[in-house]
C-alpha cells in the first residue's frame, strides 16, 4: 500500500515549516551563486532574474516541492524519527492515556480504523 505524498507533507508540516527556510537559502545561494547573480544580503537586497521572472521562480518552487517529496518518501523509511512532530509524541507520550496516532496516518500498512 502507497502513503499519498499529501498526507507525508500534512504529517510532517510543522517540521517542513521550520527546516524550510534553511533548506531554502541554502539552494537559493547555490543558484545565485551558479547564475553568478550576486547573493543577497538582508541589508541591500535588490530585484534579479531569479526573483523577478516568472518561470525562474516557478520552477524553483516546483523544485522545493519535489525535494521535501523526496526528503519526506526517505523519512518515512525510519518512521520520520528526530523529526519534531516525532520528538513530540515521544515527550508527550508519558502524559497521555491513549497513545499518539499522529505518525501512524501517513505510515504504509498502517491498521485500518
């Protein structure tokens, strides 16, 4: 049985949220870097072809998009473990008195309700 990669990026959103930026930046200046348009910086920053037309930045994010897919598919092959949503479940798990399910919706051959 196949997870559907929406219910990957539902589970793991609130990690996506916070690496995002990260993981952003990072190939932004890889392609800054290769367009060899100047990087950025947040003191002068100045409208370039990577931000003003359309199909660069379009594509772009059709990239990130793939990329978290990707990220995500191979997470879910160690059950999405150091992810914050799993480090949660697991210091919340002391205190509850039904055991988390969050991580099991996007798990294959997870048990049907």
């Amino acid at each position: 049985e196949r997870v559907h990669p929406v219910i990957r990026f539902g589970t793991l959103s609130l990690t996506i949220f916070v690496y995002e930026t990260t993981v952003h930046t990072l190939f932004a200046k890889i392609i800054h870097t290769l367009s060899g348009a100047p990087v950025p910086d947040m003191k002068n920053i100045q409208p370039d072809f990577f931000m003003t037309h359309p199909a660069v930045w379009l594509s772009y994010a059709v990239f990130m998009i793939l990329l978290w897919a990707v990220i995500l598919k191979f997470w879910e092959k160690i059950g999405y473990r150091f992810s914050l949503e799993w480090i949660l479940v697991k210091a919340t798990a002391p205190f509850r008195k039904i055991k988390s399910e969050k991580l099991l919706a996007a798990k294959p051959n997870r048990p049907r309700s």
